[in-house]
C-alpha cells in the first residue's frame, strides 16, 4: 500500500514547522487538514504557516475559499485526495498535517459521512437558538460527540443535531477502506500551556486586531465567524489564551480515540524522524 503520513495535535504544538521538516528530510509535500486554514484572509488568528515558514516546500489546502462561504469535510476529503495523487505523481511523500480531527478521520476513512439530507425545517428552527443552548440540546442527545465538536461552531452544532435527529447519534467511526497506508504522528507538548502563550502573544504582535478589521471591512460578519468557530471578535490575550487551552483540549479528546498514533514531545525530533524513515 501507499503511504502517507499524518502529523497531528493541539493548537501550538509545532506540527507546521515538524511537516516541513520532514518534508526536507524525505521528499515530501504538505497537505493542510485544518477547517479555518482552507479560507482566505484568516491568516493570524489561524497561525497559519506563512511563506518563509514553508521554506520551499509545497503546502496544499491553504486559502482555498472566501470565508464568507460555507466548505465541508466531504469538500475536503475530494480536494485532499487530488492533492495526494498530485504528490504522488511527482514521486514524493504526502505529509498530512493539521488540527481538525474530524477533517483527518474523513481522510483517512476513520468517519462515515452520514447519508442525511438537509432537513430546512429544522435547520431554521435550530438557527433561532444560541451557540449555548444547542450545545446543551447536542450534549443531552449524544455526550460523546458533545465532547469533541467546537461548542462555538453553530454550523457543526447544528449539523450534528441535524444527523441525531434522523439516526439517533452521530456516527463516529467509519469502516471505509483506503489503499493508503496512514502513519500517524502525534505531538503532545509537555509545555503546551506555554507555547500557547508566546502563540498568544505572537498574534497581537503581528497584528490580529488590524486582522479582524479588515475582515470586517470585506463584509465577514461576526456571526460568521463565530459559526467558524472564531471567538476573538472583540479579543484581548486573556479571553484569547483561556479558549485556545479550550480548544487545544477538544482537540486532543478527539485524537486520544485514535489508537494509530504514536505520540511524542516535539524535543525528540530525532527519534520523530527515524519513526518516519522507518514507517513512511
């Protein structure tokens, strides 16, 4: 079988600068599975990798759509799979790095995509309620999926109940086949807290709030981007450090379900590697 390599882990935890590592060190291009860093102009507040970051190497699924518009995980999983035979067809390794569990399980063939139509009854119903009251609605109905989603993701929320509504609960593993062989990497900083943050830190000072302003003035609403599962409208460092820690958890809750990955401190490059030169 064909392999691809996957790196995963919270918010902070160095993946970016691990892909391209390995990228250098094994011929690899890098495949972006990260839901906020498919839309443009969602640079900052994403700590999206920027070009002097890439150091040459080819990255795939960055800025693909206006923000204004909606891209699911179905979306995703089409384009990375043209992005992997892309690679393929140059001779070099797929590198698949990124934060969003549920876009990697799609990939990968770990999550189902449920056969479930819009229902606009309900949806119109739903979209009347809050981001808090629909996560209680979610968290009564399926706990387990109420562990992983964004609670701040009204789409997703809604999507989830949507599903529940017709079967129940919210499949969430998938049995699907790939003719690709994933080797997974996980990185779990013992110092997450504190890349956090510097990360934190780091976005003020590049200049997150001319950021936000400017994708005020392009027409993104704050509904909007709440439904992305942005909480910095109106941010300071505080109330920006205590929901990425927020984040960095729901994060982790769902890789910890993948017992696939191999897991390390991003202080230990070099056994990272030689697990990478062995396995990919």
């Amino acid at each position: 079988m064909k392999k691809v390599l996957v790196v995963v882990g919270p918010t902070a935890s160095g993946k970016s600068d691990l892909a391209v590592r390995l990228a250098k060190k094994l011929n690899g291009e890098i495949i972006s599975a990260d839901s906020r860093q498919v839309y443009k102009g969602l640079n900052i507040g994403t700590g999206k990798i920027t070009k002097k970051e890439m150091r040459g190497v080819p990255h795939h699924m960055l800025d693909l759509i206006n923000p204004k518009k909606q891209f699911s995980a179905s979306e995703f999983t089409s384009k990375a799979n043209e992005a992997i035979k892309l690679i393929e067809a140059k001779k070099a390794l797929p590198i698949v790095v990124g934060g969003t569990g549920f876009y990697i399980d799609a990939l990968t063939g770990r999550t189902s995509f449920p056969d479930v139509g819009p229902n606009k009854l309900l949806r119109r119903k739903l979209n009347k309620l809050d981001n808090r009251r629909l996560f209680e609605m979610l968290r009564k109905k399926d706990p387990k999926r109420a562990k992983t989603i964004d609670a701040n993701n009204k789409v997703r929320l809604i999507r989830a109940l949507e599903i529940i509504d017709k079967y129940g609960s919210v499949p969430q593993l998938g049995s699907s086949t790939s003719k690709y062989k994933f080797i997974y990497i996980g990185l779990r900083p013992n110092d997450l807290k504190e890349r956090i943050i510097k990360r934190v830190k780091q976005m003020f000072k590049k200049g997150l709030l001319r950021e936000i302003s400017k994708l005020k003035r392009s027409g993104v609403s704050e509904k909007r981007l709440m439904e992305l599962g942005f909480e910095y409208w109106h941010p300071t460092e505080e109330s920006l450090f205590r929901d990425t820690v927020r984040y960095a958890k729901r994060q982790m809750t769902w890789f910890k379900r993948n017992k696939n990955i191999r897991w390390f401190d991003p202080s230990q490059y070099k056994d990272i590697e030689n697990y990478a030169k062995r396995n990919g």
